[in-house]
C-alpha cells in the first residue's frame, strides 16, 4: 500500500493551466509577457525562476520515492511554521521517527566539514543550519500539544538532506544532519526506522496535528494527494 501524503506541492498547478489543451492563446500570452518581463528585468530573475523549478523538481521526486513506504509513514509538505525561516519542504512521520527533510536539486562536487559547505569548491550558505532549524521548530511545535511525548517520540526530531540531481557527487560530514543522495534517502529512512521504532498510532496523531496547523489550501490540497496515493 502506499504512503499516506496529507500536504501537497504549492506552485505546481501553475504550469498544468499553461499546458492544458485548449489554451493556446493563454499559452502566447504568458510567453510574451515572460519574454516582455526577462527583458525588462534581466538575468537574475530568469535564474530565480529557474531555481524555483528546480527546487520544486527534487521535491516531486522525494515524494514519489517515499510512497513506496508502508502505511505507516506520514509525509507533509511544504510546511510552515512561523517558527524557522521559510517552508519546510517534508516532514516525514512514522517508525522513523520524526524526520525533517530538506532537498536541494545542485549538480557538482558538494562537500561539507563540520557545516562549511561547498560546490565545485566555492562555498556555500550553511545547508544544515537551516534544515536543522525547521527540525527545532517541528519539535518544539509538536512538543506543545503533545507534551507528554516529549521524552519519548518527541525526544529527538531527525533531519535529513538529500540531493536529488544525477550528477551530484556527495561528500559530507555533518554532525548531527544526514546528508544523502537521492539514491540512498529510501534506505537512510529504513535505518532510522530500525532504531527509532515510533508507534503507528502516535505517528498518526503527530502527523494530524501537523497538518491541522497549516492552512485550508494546504488541506484541500492534501486530501487529493491522499487519494491518488491510496
């Protein structure tokens, strides 16, 4: 059976309109403007916009990867707090435990030592800082309304980032974060699994809890994944 997803992707809807049949004019529209708006504003919005759809790819790809899951497991998405800077890409709530993950869609030679991260050997912002961050903040939002797990389920929140393009080469050593490539997440997520051992019924409750905190879109949206992946 498949894993159970109760948030979905935001922004992914915006290309489905472009594309559906029909809408053509729409289509010529949005790329003129697009054309229109690169000139007027140059580069670095182009490479936003890129970066964006990256980001959302290797999302994409972490979610289709933990379907395989047992019912057991729980992903929400795109979640946010107001606790840690941003969205939480995924929280992943099972026998694993509770797992924040953060994924990044770079190609290259990422190296890390002691949280100094670099690419193709220029360094880059502190990617563990932040994914641990968002696992602070699940926890002490979990914590809150669930107190009486807080020395059990709720004892150590994981966090793990993973790289989701092909042509990433990974060497990391992070401390406390687990950093892998998109090919070893399904089994980094076992291995937790093996040690932490959370019961499905509080699993489900935190995961509950967790989605009830985030908004009526992202709800309404989590209901058609939960369908589809059922």
């Amino acid at each position: 059976m498949a894993l159970a997803l109760l948030a979905g992707l935001a922004g992914v809807g915006i290309l489905v309109v472009v594309e559906t049949p029909g809408a053509r004019p729409l289509w010529l529209g949005a790329g003129l403007v697009a054309v229109l708006t690169a000139l007027k504003l140059g580069g670095p919005t182009t490479r936003r916009l890129r970066s964006v759809r990256k980001g959302r790819l290797g999302e994409r790809l972490v979610v289709d990867l933990l379907r395989g899951l047992p019912d057991d497991y729980w992903l929400v998405n795109d979640v946010t707090l107001g606790l840690a800077r941003g969205s939480i890409d995924h929280v992943l709530i099972g026998p694993c435990g509770v797992v924040v993950i953060e994924t990044k869609r770079v190609a290259g030679n990422i190296r890390c030592r002691d949280d100094e991260w670099s690419i193709n050997g220029d360094r880059r912002p502190n990617v563990s800082g932040h994914v641990n961050s968002g696992a602070c903040a699940v926890r002490y939002f979990l914590a809150e309304r669930h107190p009486e797990l807080v020395f059990t389920a709720l004892r150590w929140v994981e966090s793990i980032i993973v790289f989701t393009h092909p042509l990433s080469r990974l060497e990391a050593n992070t401390g406390q974060t687990i950093a892998v490539r998109y090919s070893q997440l399904f089994q980094a997520v076992l291995e937790l699994a093996k040690k932490q051992r959370m019961e499905p019924a509080v699993g489900e409750q935190l995961a509950r809890t967790l989605v009830a905190s985030q908004t009526r879109g992202a709800a309404d949206a989590g209901r058609g994944l939960l369908t589809a992946a059922s």
